[in-house]
C-alpha cells in the first residue's frame, strides 16, 4: 500500500480509516454483517499519523464511508 503524500490524499486517507474502524466496531457488536475486510492496525497508523500533520477526520467521514460501501454492494 502506499502512503498518501499531498494534503487532499492525508484526508482522503484520514476519513476512510475513520469509516472503516466505526464499521468494523459495528461489525464487531453485530449491528453490521458482511462488508470489506478492515486492516486495523493500518487504519490506526493512518489516523495517527494524520493527526501529527494536523489531519483529522472530517465530521461527516463515517456517513459518506457508509454512503460509498453502500454503492459498492447495490
């Protein structure tokens, strides 16, 4: 995988990391079944590292993950 490198790309990033660990958290209490396999670990780098360069998810991040798995599956 490569590490995102300009601003827009860190938020990209940021904001699906954020997405994809509130699915995968919904997964895990069973409000959610199926859905794209979740790196963990990587999504908490990416939102680590984002944070230092001052890069946090955008408040509506999980809403659109949500909205773009959505149509994915239909």
């Amino acid at each position: 995988m490569k590490n995102p490198k300009t601003k827009e790309e860190w938020q990209e990033a940021v904001d699906a990391a954020n997405g994809a660990l509130a699915l995968e958290s919904a997964r895990m209490y069973g409000l959610v079944v199926g859905g794209p396999e979740i790196n963990q670990a990587r999504c908490i780098e990416i939102l680590k590292r984002g944070k230092k360069i001052g890069i946090l998810p955008a408040k509506d991040s999980i809403e659109r993950f949500v909205e773009q798995w959505q149509r994915g599956q239909g």
